[in-house]
C-alpha cells in the first residue's frame, strides 16, 4: 500500500470512528473531555498527516478517540496500521488494551484477539501467536478461518509439516476455500518434505505414504512425482519410475530437462536406449527445451560416432539456432580440426559458455526472481512451485 493510500485509509478510519464515537453516544463524552479537546487533537492529528508525519498523527488519533463500542473498528484499524508501517510494539499495544476492556463484544474481542497474534507473528513471537490463534481454533469463532491461514504461515515457518497438514486439511474441508489452488499446492508441498525426509532415511513406506498423501492436494504435483521416480529407481523399480517421469513429461512438459538425467540412467539399467531414442525423438516436435536436443545428440554419439553427432547438430541447429546448442557443436568439432583452428574455436566455446554461465537457469512465474538452482518455495515471494526452468527452445 503506498502513503497516499494509507492517509486515506487512516482518515477515513479515524473520520468514521470519530463522527460515531462522538455523535452517537453523547452521554459518554459528556462525562470525560469536552468538545474543544477532542477537536484539538483531531487537528494536531491532521496537522501531522499534512507535514507527513503519519506515526505522530496515528498516536494523536488514538489518544483523541475515546474507546467504545463506536470506535473499536477504528482502532483495530489503527492498530493494523501501526503494524503495517512497522510500529509492532505499538500495535501490540493497541490491542492488548482493546482486549483487557470489560464488557467488550465477543465478535470484536476475536477481532482483536486475531490482529494481536498477527502483530506477534510480525515481531517474530511466533509461540505466543501460536497459542492465541489455537485458543480461537477450540473456541471455533468465526476468526476461526483466518486464524488457520496465520497457523499455517507459522507451522511453515518453524518447518512443523504435519501440523502445517492438519490446518490446511481444516481449511480446504470449509467450503470458501475447497478449491484454493494455492492452499491445496503448498499442502502437497509439506507431504513431499515430509516425504523427502523418510526417503533420505530409507524409510521407503511411510515416504511413499506421503507421496500418495501430497496427490491428494494436487494431482499433478510434480515434486511429488519425482520424488516416486527417484524412489523407484532407487529400489530398482525402472520401469515404474519411467512411468512417473513419463507422466511429468506429459503433465509438466516445462521440467523436462530435470527428467532427462533419470530417464537415461532408467533405460541404460534396462539396456533399452533404444525406446529412450524414441522416447526423446516423440517429445521433439513439442519444442522442448534444447536439453532434448543435447541428449539425442549424445545417443547419436554413442550409436554412431562424433561425425553422425555433429551432422545431427549442424542439421538442427540450423533450423533452430541455440547458443548451448552451439557450446556442443564446438565441443564435438575441436577434436576434428587441426591445432590452430582447434584452439580458436575453444577460445569461442569458452567465451560462449562463459555467458550462458551468467545466465539463471531458474525463474520465479509470479515475482521474476532468478536462480541457479531449483526451488520449490520461492525465496522472494514465499510461494510454492512458482519457480519453472528457463527453456531454452530452438531459436532462442
Ligand atoms: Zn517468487
């Protein structure tokens, strides 16, 4: 939210709430501070919106308003601004005090039972938010969606994947939230970290449990799916974990270059590079990335030799131009050529290869961040499985 909107947020909070607070409950005010009180703070306040001081202006507001039952939207919505603009002790403030008031509705009380235990996970309390989110679980407020959102961020954080499981499992089962993609995603994601902890423990039944588990989320979750892959392969089930990457190719075309390494290690245990030929040569015309295009040419190396290999490059990539592409064409021609042509065109395949280096392989789909490496959370926008490969098709 930028400053222009925060201000008229605020003013419209603290108009709202002053113009209730003051003109509905007349009896109140009589009692406590007079007219010219209340209209002195209210223009120090607006004094200090205008010279673009917001902290001062938020701390007159909330001295100004007195606290009833008019006003406490008003300060929860202060409260929540204090928080945004990175004031937690001072929010923490507002609404603790908001809920130690007698008599204070129940609705409103959950209210700020739930920004206060927004305001620890901002300052990093996560214990005491953890407890005061449950205490409105059990309770089964109405809070009680919104609550389950902040436990999960929490159980996220401190990497409690079952517990992360069970509220999202609570949550999906409301009706609102049953086809939440991202809920149902990120869940999927906790069964696999759970799974891939039971697998680096050989624990191969209750990994595969979580595997089965994290399809229930999403079906076509592609971490789940390589994770089954490599846990056959490693039990020696090939075929099966050939299945699987099979399955990736076809649901998650984007990851192929993460599946070629498997599924040749696959065939060649099976002595079937054959069917591996036909498998890469059928995925071709969907313009893949070029890591396809290397791997046939690597089987044509070793079928037919460096010749047949580069006449299978030199044929594609002149269709279809690609600078690793190009890395390897080199790589195969140097050997070929004599010592001074050889050495020059090293020279360029280093200085290329140089520059694909600096390139990221990776790429977050929702806020652009890049990387060498493949993660599933992304580490900028904290969002699951947005990161894909870059492909680098023919023609790139
Ligand atoms: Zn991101």
């Amino acid at each position: 939210m930028d400053n222009l909107s925060i201000y008229f947020l605020l003013l419209l909070a603290v108009i709202a709430g002053w113009l209730l607070g003051r003109l509905g409950s007349p009896r109140i005010h009589s009692k406590t501070r007079n007219h010219s009180d209340i209209f002195q703070d209210y223009f120090v306040g607006l004094n200090y919106l205008l010279n673009d001081e917001p902290d001062e202006a938020i701390d007159t507001f909330i001295n100004a308003l007195e606290m009833n039952s008019e006003t406490i939207e008003t300060y929860l919505a202060l409260g929540a601004l204090l928080r945004r603009r990175g004031k937690v002790d001072k929010a923490i403030k507002v609404h603790q005090t908001l809920i130690e008031r007698p008599g204070l509705e129940q609705d409103f009380l959950d209210s700020a039972r739930l920004q206060l235990a927004i305001d620890y996970i901002a300052a990093g309390l996560l214990d005491r938010a953890e407890r005061l989110l449950n205490e409105l679980l059990t309770e089964n407020s109405p809070a009680k969606l919104d609550a389950l959102k902040h436990l999960i961020t929490i159980y996220q954080t401190e990497k409690e994947w079952e517990k992360a499981i069970n509220c999202s499992s609570m949550l999906l089962a409301n009706a609102g939230h049953k086809k939440d993609i991202e809920l149902r995603t990120a869940a999927a994601h906790y069964c696999c970290e759970l799974g891939e902890q039971f697998l680096k423990e050989d624990q191969h039944s209750n990994s595969r449990e979580q595997i089965k588990r994290a399809f229930t989320f999403d079906r076509h979750n592609v971490r789940a799916s390589l994770l089954l892959a490599n846990m056959e392969q490693r039990l020696g089930n090939f075929k099966a974990a050939i299945k699987e990457l099979i399955r990736i190719r076809n649901n998650n075309p984007e990851f192929i270059s993460q599946l070629l390494g498997p599924l040749a290690e696959c065939y060649e245990q099976l002595e079937n590079m054959t069917e591996y030929e036909k498998l890469l040569t059928n995925t071709l015309p969907d313009e893949p990335d070029v890591s396809v295009v290397l791997a046939l040419s690597d089987l044509v190396k070793t079928r037919s030799g460096d010749e047949a290999a580069i006449e299978y490059l030199n044929e594609y990539l002149t269709r279809k131009p690609s600078l690793t592409g190009l890395v390897e064409l080199l790589r195969l021609q140097i050997p070929k050529s004599d010592e001074r042509v050889g050495g020059n065109l090293n020279s360029l395949r280093q200085m290329v290869d140089s520059l694909l280096r600096k390139k990221p392989t990776y790429q977050c789909n929702h806020c652009g961040y890049e990387s060498k490496n493949l993660y599933w959370l992304c580490p900028s926008c904290q969002k699951w499985e947005k990161i894909k490969p870059i492909l680098e098709a023919g023609g790139s």
